[in-house]
C-alpha cells in the first residue's frame, strides 16, 4: 500500500467541524490502510470565535470556494449546510479540481446529488456523504454496499431527532407541541429557526438519499410528499396511544412497478414496534430487501461525536481507492425517478372526528365512511375535557388515499361534526 | 472505470452456493461498479445432487483446492466450511496465486483470520468475509469500515439463530431444550449434529471475529470464554421471567486497559431490552463506540438469501478495488489479544438455588453470600411442581466473578441445599 499524507481542508466549524479537527489533531494516523489525514486549511463565517481546536496554525480562507480551490489541499470536506449557495459552489470546484469531497450535507445531496454524481464520476474522484443521513449510524454504506446484492424494496425510519425528542417529551410530559419545541432551543437540540426540523425536511432530505441509494435512482427532493410535525396535537398523541399506537415522524421511500413513493408523515407506529420504542434523539431505520429481508439499525442521529466519526470514516474510505458510482449505479445509468401519484396511495389511516354529542353521530359519520369506501379497524369515542366537543377516532383498514380525502371531505360537512377530521397515516412498517 | 469480467470460482455448493449461483446467473452485471461477475467454475462434494442451477456448463471440479489454483478463476468463494482442511487449503491457495477471496466461513476466520490476513494483505489481494457473521446483516462492514472514526468499547449481541429459535421456543411453548431442538433438526434449523451450534461454539468464531475487528486485535477462538445453551433448563426461563429477564444466548466482546474479555453465555436480558424482543431466528447487535455511542443492528443471520446477498456484495467490493486491511489494521500491526482472566470479570449473576423447605434456608443463604461479599439485586421463592426442592432465585448486585464463584461452592455445601446453585450471567448491554 503506498501511503500518503492527505492535506484535509474543512470548509464550516461548527461542532461536527470542531469535532473532526480535534479527532484528526490527535489520530492523524486513525484510518486502517494507513494514509495519513491532516487538516491544513479550514473556512468558516467567523475566524475568531472561541474554538475547543487551535486554527491558528491553520491556513485561513474566507471564502470556502477557494479553500476547495487551494492546490495545498488534497481532500475537500464540506460542513456548510444548505443546497446552494457556497456549499454547492465549493463542492463543484472541489470536485472539478479532481478532489475528494465528504460532506454532511443532506440538502446538498438531496437536491443536486445527481449532477454532483456525475461531476464526481466523470473526475474519478469520490463523493461521500455517510454523515448526511443518521449521523454516526452507517445508513449509507449499509445501503450503498452492503445491499447491492439484494433489491431493495422499501426503507422507513426516524431519520431526524429534533422531531423524534419533540414526540417524545410531549407524550412524556403532558405539554404541547410550542412549550416542547420552546425547551429544545433551550437546550440547543432545535435551532432558533426550527422550520427545516420540525417542518419535516430534514428528513425528507435524508429519506430522499436513501431512497436514490436504495432503488438507484436519482434523487429527487422535490417529489417527496412532506409533513411536519407542528400541528401534531397532544389530543392525537394520547388518543393514538389508547388504541395501541405512538405517533413518530416517519420518513419512508417504496418501490413499486409504478415508481416511487417517498415521503414524510407524522404517522401512527404499533406502541411495541422497534420505531415506536425508538425514543429521545434516537434515529432508526428498516431496510427491507426481496433476498435480505428486514434489517433494523438504530443509534444515534445527530451530536458532533457521532457526526465527526462518520465523516472520518468517509476520509478513511477515500484512501482505499474504491471506484465505485456515488449511488447505486453509475450517475448516467440512474433510473429516472417516477413518482407515484399520493392520491394512489393505500393504506391504514388515523381520523379524528370533532362532533357534537348528540344522538345519530356515528351513524352519519359510520354511513359516510362506507360510501366512501373505507372500513373501520378499530373505533374509539372518548370523552376528553376541553376538547370542545367529543372526539370520535378510529383507525380504517387499508384504504386508498383518494377514498380517505373524500370521505374526510364529506365527514366534514355533516352537520354534527364540528371541524374537518384529523388525519394521520398508520405506518407501513 | 475500467471493465472487467471476473471469473468466479465457487467451491460448496449448499444453499448459500446455490443461492450464489442463482443469482449471479441472473445478475452478472449487479455490481454498482460496472464489472461483470460470472461463475465459471464449482466444486462441491457431489457432483450429481439435484440443485436449484444447472451447473453442467461450468468447470468442476473435485478438489477445491485445484479449483482455487485455477488459471481460469480470478475470484474465489469458499463456502465449504470448517477451520481447517480443504477450506484453508483452498483459501491459501487462491490467495497465494494473487486472487481475492469471498468466504462465509467464520471458523476459518475465527481460528486462522491473523495468518490469512497476513497473506492476502502481502498479496495485495482482498479477504473478504461479510457472510461470516449475521448473515445479510453487515456487521462486519459496519465495523471494519464505518467505524474507524471511532473507538469500539464493546460488542454483544445474538449471533446464533439456531439457539436463539430454542430458547425463544422453549419459551413460548414450555417445553425442554431436548425437544424444541428435535424439532429444530426437523425443520432443517439445527444440524443433525448441533454441537456447533447449541455449544456456544458458532457464536464463539462469530465474536472472535468482530472483537478483531473491533478493537484492532488478532482473532483469538482459543480465549473466548464459551457456554452454550444445552443446559438451559425450562425452570431458568420461567424463573428469570418473573424476574423481569428472558434468557438468550449472549455473545459478548469488551475491551478494557487490562485487555479483551471475548465470551458467550446463556445471558438474562431485561425483557424490554432490544435483544431481549429479538426473537426467531433473528440475530441482533449492540455496537458501543466512544464518539458515535450505542447502535444497534437486526437482522436475519442466516438463510441462503441473506448469506448469498452478503456474498456478492463483498463480490462487489472486490470490484471496487479498495484497499484496506483484512481487519482493523496491517495484519502486522494487529496488537496482541490479552485476555481477560475470567476470575476478574465483574457483572450481575441470576442464582438458583434448590434449596430443602425448613426455616433458616434463606438465613444461611443470604449470610453466605454476604461473607462472600455478593450482594443482592432482587430476590424470588417460588414453589414449583416436580422441581424436587424449593427454587430459591435471586439475582446479585455486580460482583467479581471470583466471589460468586466462591459464594456458589459454599453454598452448595449447606446442609440445606440440594445441589450446586445455577449460575447464569447478566447480560451488561
């Protein structure tokens, strides 16, 4: 094996950057085909902020484009966030440089992964994004190595933890979805603008990689169907719960003949499903192959720790020289990426129906639902103070999405319900 | 990316063969890296047994080992099994002539994993073994490449689907070890002759494996600690539940500055733990590394499907040329293994004692184990039909191994007691 010292230069020092500088400090020599990884540049918005790492020693660039640029780097790592802007410009001229790029960019990948792909494979250089999706938990590789023997048929999983540690104190204390989120910024676990988190795009950013690594296909952000989490209500969560359920962010790609579905939905898990039992900061994940079958991997999400470790991996998969395409096939010979119409969708479905308690209630809505089509699995009337009004919820067998909508439509035009009904997805999981 | 047909030697033609051959017949071009993979040569032990391929237009041959030297093989599969014999020879030979080898053997690995390493790594030639353990799931990937970021403290989980199939049917349906196990044969679960299995000794090479890869250490069978499951009795499983325990055979690796404690034991785990609820067949592991945390992995560990596809994705690695070592470092650098002297081991116990029904059983009991310095953790009498005496069972605080181990002799000394208490271990995950 020859080696080599490889001249490492970050562009964004946050604490995933802070993180890796420090590891790479003190274990220059960590990856085991024996290279060398050394940072010797860095790039970020404030030069002077207090660092846990010594920069001063350090090559300072302002503007991470030239970084990336810089003929004293070999190895180009991209901790900016955002899918355009410098990330993107830094990472083009990295890789147009023939560099190797490592990035924990999940909305870089998500939205221009394919022609980076391309740009990337037409360089002979490496692309590598393991800390993009579940931090420290190897979804990636497990997707784009470990499954090529198989055909994968569907992932799902908890892919963001800021949400996952939202659902979980609400069920745990009581408090609603604003006094929860209010306490993550405190404690640094949401950012002061949560959009990207709770909106659900986070996660429909890193279930947009794995689907584009598990079927071979593009990437393709802007066909994933997304829901946050900001209007899941307290009433939903204990209500779930009284008919064996616990709702999580679910974020879930399927491959069917018709094409794919990825998406992002507040959705009903089985309380003792290992996705429901996944708690906290916790990010989880199935992958389901046709040889395979179910495999289950869980850990943790986020945090610079396991952040860092990931993106030192990836620098330590560059210095083995692997050719292989940044997804699962070469970027040319990605399938084009066919979404399936959400209104085709079938499956198990949560309403909840506000209605006045007055006599003939669940007849009406039972009638509704019938002539729509949809047949009920589990039913449950309760009364909850102060809900104003008496919800009726009831979990259907699996249904298709169009039926659901117009019975919601219709339910709520009856005269004894007082809002238009609730919906949330039972996970197909 | 330069083209490449690789022509594929397989030697073993069982159900993972089988399942090998099929597949790559009807997927030569799978591998994301573009080469083409294509069987060109089998050996097995009977030539003319019905199997799922024809294999009349291939290359046979007799010797597995004629077959690795082939100069019309460029890749070879071993799948014969066992640590010796004609599946090292085999392996040898293939790597001595400058070929990558794909192998499912984890005894091989086990035993001989440190000088096989050493050979394909002066070769310059993959070793490669991802079917060894867990089947599909890539426990070995995992650790071997996504984890070098970080420093793994300590792996366990359960690595035989075979016991685990007992004990989870034991369990369920109330009967002996004896039984579920002629039941097992029957299914094709267990071989006819199980030792391998029910002994403790699969999961044995299987955790010598990832503690080697792990902690960047030689494999070393010879000092793993290991207990199989033939004398789990039916009264520990019902006992150790009311205790809120369920038994599994746990396969267990840590590393500490004394050294590394590798071991397999019939183990109590909380009910609500993950490895408790993975049950069947299913293998499960907990991965604990100082930067990244716990994650844990799920899946089928066994199967012709799952082994088949963890075969050809290490095919497909080969394709991508990348070069690492064997394990976690040059087979040259590997440390030393220093075991952990057994005797020094610290964890919870669950004891049982049989114990005669007269007043001051508890008493004597309860004061021995005090001399001994073990103290207890919870405690349960409960009388149970045809058990011969009164089941006294409790389960300690953690405590040397050598105390127990003391405390146990003692008691089995008293007047009172039937026979020598029961020691199983608490599993520490």
């Amino acid at each position: 094996m020859t080696k080599k010292t490889w001249r490492v230069g970050v562009a964004g020092l946050g604490t995933v950057g802070g993180g890796l500088l420090q590891f790479l400090a003190e274990r220059p020599d960590f990856a085991p085909a024996g290279d060398r990884a050394v940072v010797t540049a860095v790039s970020a918005r404030n030069k002077t902020r207090a660092r846990p790492v010594d920069i001063s020693t350090l090559a300072w660039f302002d503007d991470p484009v030239a970084l990336a640029a810089s003929p004293d780097v070999d190895l180009f790592v991209e901790l900016i966030g955002g899918s355009d802007g410098p990330a993107k410009a830094a990472v083009e001229t990295a890789l147009k440089a023939g560099k190797p790029v490592v990035t924990a960019n999940k909305a870089l990948i998500a939205v221009h992964g394919a022609e980076l792909a391309a740009l990337a494979e037409a360089q002979g250089v490496p692309l590598l994004f393991e800390a993009a999706v579940m931090g420290g938990t190897p979804a990636v590789k497990m997707l784009r190595e470990a499954m090529v023997g198989d055909d994968v048929v569907s992932v799902a999983g908890i892919l963001n933890g800021t949400c996952n540690f939202i659902l979980t104190e609400m069920e745990k204390t009581g408090r609603s979805f604003a006094d929860v989120l209010r306490e993550a910024q405190g404690l640094g676990y949401a950012e002061a603008d949560p959009t990207t988190d709770v909106g659900g795009f986070d996660a429909g950013h890193k279930i947009s990689i794995l689907a584009a690594l598990a079927f071979g296909c593009a990437p393709n952000f802007e066909a994933a169907e997304i829901e946050g989490i900001s209007d899941v209500e307290l009433l939903d969560i204990k209500l779930a719960k009284d008919l064996g359920y616990r709702i999580k962010l679910v974020a879930s790609a399927a491959k069917t003949d018709d094409g794919v579905a990825v998406k992002v939905h507040p959705s009903l898990t089985p309380l003792y499903h290992p996705l429901a039992q996944a708690g906290g900061a916790l990010n989880a994940l199935f992958i389901e192959g046709k040889r395979i079958g179910r495999i289950f991997i869980q850990g943790p999400g986020a945090g610079a720790g396991p952040t860092a470790a990931a993106v030192a991996a990836d620098i330590a998969d560059v210095m083995t020289r692997a050719v292989r395409p940044v997804f699962q096939a070469p970027a040319g010979a990605l399938a084009p990426f066919i979404a399936i119409d959400p209104a085709r969708a079938v499956g198990k479905a949560y309403l909840r129906i506000m209605a006045k308690d007055q006599p003939g209630v669940i007849a009406a809505i039972s009638e509704t639902l019938a002539e729509c089509g949809v047949s009920i699995d589990s039913f449950l009337q309760k009364p909850v103070e102060g809900a104003g009004g008496v919800p009726i919820v009831l979990v259907t067998h699996a249904t298709p999405e169009s039926n659901l909508l117009d019975a919601i439509s219709r339910i709520e035009k009856l005269q004894t319900v007082l809002e238009r009904p609730r919906l949330l997805r039972v996970a197909r999981i």
